[in-house]
C-alpha cells in the first residue's frame, strides 16, 4: 500500500505540470475561436541559430501568423488522407515517431529514410 502511494505522489508531481496553467503563455487564439479573414499576427524574437548556421540568410522579421481556411474541409481531408498513407509506409525498427517529410517524400525506417514514391 505504502508502494502505491508513493508511486501516486511521484506520478501527479511528474505530471502536474501537464495541466497547470503556464503564467508565460499568451493565447492568440482558441480552438473555438473565429479569426476572420485579416488572420492574427505576433511578432516573436528570431531564433539566434539563424546567425550562426544560416548565414546571409537571416530573415529580417519573426512572427506567428493564425489565419481561418487557409484550406478547404475537402483539402483538409485529402491532406489526412495522404498523411495517413504515408504513415503506414514508414515506421518500425529501431527509430522512435514514424516521420513523414511531405517536401522531399521521405518518410523515416528504422534508422534510415525511404522515398515513398518507390514504397507505395
């Protein structure tokens, strides 16, 4: 019984900060709200790897932009449905997440990266 408690105690202290509120966050939008067609934008300071690996090549501003139907639901849909292809393509051995490169169609194996043009 002690064993259990002790595990309880260790699991909410490990997960408490799951569910507590970030006082440093700031909300642009919630999942139930309408931004409209002028979109939300929020200027942030860019990353300093910019400077060091990307050089000449600095974006001269940063920022988040949130904007509503960006997509259709019917592209929304075929973007899933190609996700989800593609997902099932990859994965297993020895690697963690299944990763999905959409750019360069790679989509990770184990330990290496496969062309899903060649896969499917």
């Amino acid at each position: 019984v002690l064993t259990f408690a002790i595990a309880g105690i260790a699991i909410y202290y490990r997960l408490q900060p799951l569910w507590k509120e970030d006082k440093n966050a700031m909300v642009l939008a919630s999942w139930n709200s309408t931004i409209g067609t002028a979109g939300i934008a929020q200027i942030v300071p860019c990353l300093p790897d910019y400077k060091v690996e990307y050089k000449g090549c600095q974006p001269v501003q940063c920022g988040r932009y949130i904007l509503d139907r960006l997509v259709t639901e019917e592209e929304a849909a075929k973007l899933i449905m190609i996700a989800e292809k593609g997902m099932k393509l990859g994965g297993g051995g020895a690697g963690g997440n299944t990763i999905l490169d959409l750019h360069s169609g790679q989509v990770s194996q184990g330990t290496k990266y496969s062309d899903v043009r060649k896969l499917a």
